[in-house]
C-alpha cells in the first residue's frame, strides 16, 4: 500500500477505509479527517509529527501527490494574496522584477524550511509596504480629474431664422386640440403634439432673413 493512501498517524488506510479523506496543513504532514477532528477538536494544536503549532480552520484535503507541492501551495494561498504588487507601482520594470524575485526567494525559503524566521519577518515588512502602496493606489483613483483646459464646454443653440417657437404648454392648449391618436401611436412613443411640433418647427424655420452667422468654436 502507498505511503499516500495512508494515515501516518492512525495507520488507516483507503483499502480498509474507501471514504477516508487525507487532510494536510502548512507544514505539509498528512493526517486522516478523523485524525484532524480528534487532535485539534479544540480549533488549534501540535502537529504530531512536527511538533509545530497548527489551526484546524487551516486543513484541507490533500490533492496533489508529492506533499512540497501541497505545502508551496499552501504557502503561497496563505502570503500570496498580500504581496501582489502591479507594475506601475514601482519606479522602474527592473525594481518590479526585483520585488517578485524577492517574494519568490522567501516563499521558497518557507517551502524548505530555509531561515524560517527572517523570511516570515521579511515577508510581514513587504505585506506594510503593499498596504501601504494600496491606499495610495486608492487615493489617486479616488481624487477627481483636472479638466483640460484646452476645450471648453458650449451649450448646444439651435438658430432656425424664424420666431419663436410655442412652448410646449402653448401646443398642447392651442395647436393639439383637434389631433387624435391611437394606441399604435402612443406604443411608438408619438403622443399628438409630436408631429405638431414637427410642423410648427418647419413652418417657422426660415421665415426670417438674417445675415447673422452661426457659432464658432470660438464663440465668435
């Protein structure tokens, strides 16, 4: 029987035991479900192989077949998510290569086992300084953009040479009165003062000469 389907621990096996489920945690030393649940019913213990201070929220069921794996993995769910830096936080492409060859340095140093201590301390140094690159992040994503100066907004004036047109209270008391419709036209979105508004706009277009110029961008 492989090494893999057995609990080092209880030394059940997937052959007595089809349903048993292998868990693994940081330190990369698998136990059974069963084992798990017994030795930290209380939400942390020792690992009994390693002697090394484990959280039972930590566990999770084994997957791959070689255990470094697993534990890079599990280092990497545990340190990765608070080191992820983007390029343009850094002055040059030659820094940010710099800083994901540090995080890979220490991330495999944990994987062996490696100055353990010095790696963590280093790695909680670099989770501050993305922290701290992230809210300086947000504060210029937050601050509001300085209009360009070099256009200027002018409101839209329409110029059709004639008198004034009715407002719309005018043609609804005075031009709409005997203009029918029907549910085609109202599904349509075309109430009766539409095409009144229409004719009234054509009709007064152009009834006045002018020799007046219309708007540049200027404004001139």
């Amino acid at each position: 029987m492989d090494e893999i389907e057995t609990c080092p621990h209880c030394k059940t096996t997937k052959y007595n035991k089809p349903n048993m489920k292998l868990m693994i945690n940081v330190c990369a030393h698998v136990l059974c479900e069963t084992c798990v649940e017994q030795l930290f019913y209380r939400g942390s213990g020792l690992c009994p192989k390693c002697n090394r201070l484990l959280k039972k929220s930590e566990f999770r069921e084994k997957i791959y077949e070689d255990n470094y794996i697993e534990k890079e993995v599990a280092i990497r769910k545990k340190y990765y998510k608070d080191l992820i830096r983007s390029e343009n936080e850094f002055p040059s492409l030659r820094e940010f290569n710099d800083y994901l060859e540090t995080v890979e340095s220490l991330i495999f140093n944990l994987a062996n086992e490696i100055d353990e201590e010095q790696s963590i301390k280093k790695i909680e140094d670099l989770k501050k300084e993305a922290k701290e690159s992230a809210k300086n992040r947000s504060r210029i994503i937050m601050e509001p953009k300085k209009e360009n100066q070099l256009y200027k907004y002018l409101p839209f004036s329409f110029y059709h040479h004639g008198p004034n047109m009715p407002n719309m209270t005018e043609i609804l008391q005075n031009y709409s009165l005997n203009m029918t419709s029907n549910s085609y036209n109202l599904a349509c979105g075309f109430p009766p003062h539409v095409p009144v508004q229409r004719l009234l706009n054509d009709s007064f277009s152009d009834l006045y000469l002018t020799v007046r110029s219309y708007p540049t961008v200027d404004g001139q």
